[in-house]
C-alpha cells in the first residue's frame, strides 16, 4: 500500500513539474515574440531574441487571455531588456523577465580553410551571421564579388573575409583598362604593379602604349581610369 502511494506520488511531481516547464517555456516565448515584434530588424539581418530561464517553482499559470506583456516605464528595447508580464486571472500574479537581444549581420566567409595564393571560387564562400556589435572593418555581405579573388594570407572558417586579406587585383595580373568619362568608354589591357582590393588606387602598365597610369580597382581583373 505505502508503495502505491509512493508511486502514485511520483507520478503527480512528475506531472506537475512537466506542467510547470510547459507554463514557463509558454511564457518566455510570449515574452520573446512580443519582444520580436518591436525590432526594426534590417532587410539583410536577422535577429536572436532570448529570454531568461523562469523559476519553475513560481505559481504561475498560462494566463492565455488575461496576460499582457509590456515594457516598464521608459524601457527600450536594447541588448539587455527587461519585459514586464502580468496575468489578471482570479489568482493573479507578475514578472519581470530578462530577455537578450541580438541583431545578426551577414557576412561572407569561408567553408574550408583557404590557403595563401588560393584564388576563391562560389563553392567555397559561405554566408554566416554574426551580432553587429561584434563585426566591424572591411567586410562584404554579399559572396558575388569576391569571386575569382585571390587569398593573400590563411582563411578560416567563421572568420569574416577581410579586404586587406585578399587582391582583387594582384601585382602582374592582366586586367582589363577601362578608361571612361560621362560620355564615352574605351578599353584596353594593362599590367598591374601592385596589388589592389575594391576602391584601391593602383598603378598600371598599359600593354599597348607601355605608359605607367593609375586607376581604381572596380572588380575581379578590372581597373577604371576616369578622364
């Protein structure tokens, strides 16, 4: 008889405290949608919105039409915000809840290492995603114009691809001269001097006239000059 009763006993902790998790885990993802909800998340990012864990020996119940969530007074959302919670049922309870806010940006790096001198090709850049706050300097959100780069040191996995780590165009490439103005463009071929990265002023070597010029790195083999 005493272990019937044991048993049964068990079962009810077991069950309460599933009830209970199931109640919490509720909670914080209505803590976590309304905090989603006013984010103005950039169209190239995504976000990541956690809330703190919640004390499962809390009397509290899913309060599923009598909860309201708000901010408390002049809260904002930031990386650390706090949610007010609050149930008006006949046995109403509160909570203030700690949520942490991430706003992720994109960034191009590599799927396997990469070595020095490797010229990268679709296949082997990524996407990956990193808080804004943590990423700064001369990185690309978009994979398209690094192809056909060439690694001028180590790439790893995860690691953002910097400009400084790679020639767009590199010293002793051929490239395409395009010189241009408002209304006319013409195009030869050039040697280049000196390694470049987009936006980079380098020297040339105009292969037909052998006349030293400078231009700006515009793409993968391509320099303009403007006159």
């Amino acid at each position: 008889m005493i272990s019937r009763l044991f048993l049964i006993l068990l079962l009810f902790c077991g069950i309460s405290h599933t009830t209970a998790s199931e109640v919490t885990s509720y909670l914080q993802e209505m803590a976590q949608e309304f905090v989603l909800g006013q984010l103005d998340i950039p169209l190239d990012a995504q976000a990541q919105v956690l809330a703190a864990s919640i004390d499962d020996r809390l009397p509290l119940s899913r309060c599923e039409e009598h909860l309201t969530i708000s901010f408390p007074a002049r809260m904002e959302v930031r990386r650390n915000t706090t949610v007010y919670l609050k149930c008006e049922e006949d046995k109403p309870w509160d909570l203030y809840l700690p949520v942490r806010v991430s706003i992720q940006k994109p960034y191009v790096t590599v799927s396997a290492p990469v070595a020095k001198g490797d010229i990268l090709s679709e296949s082997m850049l990524a996407l990956a995603y990193q808080d804004q706050t943590l990423i700064r300097g001369d990185y690309l959100s978009d994979p398209t114009p690094l192809i056909g780069v060439r690694s001028k040191r180590e790439l790893k996995p995860g690691q953002p691809i910097r400009l400084t780590q790679v020639c767009v165009v590199c010293k002793g490439d051929q490239v395409t001269l395009s010189a241009e103005n408002s209304s006319m463009q013409i195009k030869t071929m050039a040697r280049a001097l000196q390694d470049g990265s987009f936006g980079d002023m380098i020297k040339l070597v105009n292969i037909r006239s052998g006349k030293t010029v400078q231009g700006k790195v515009s793409a993968v083999g391509t320099v303009v000059v403007t006159f």
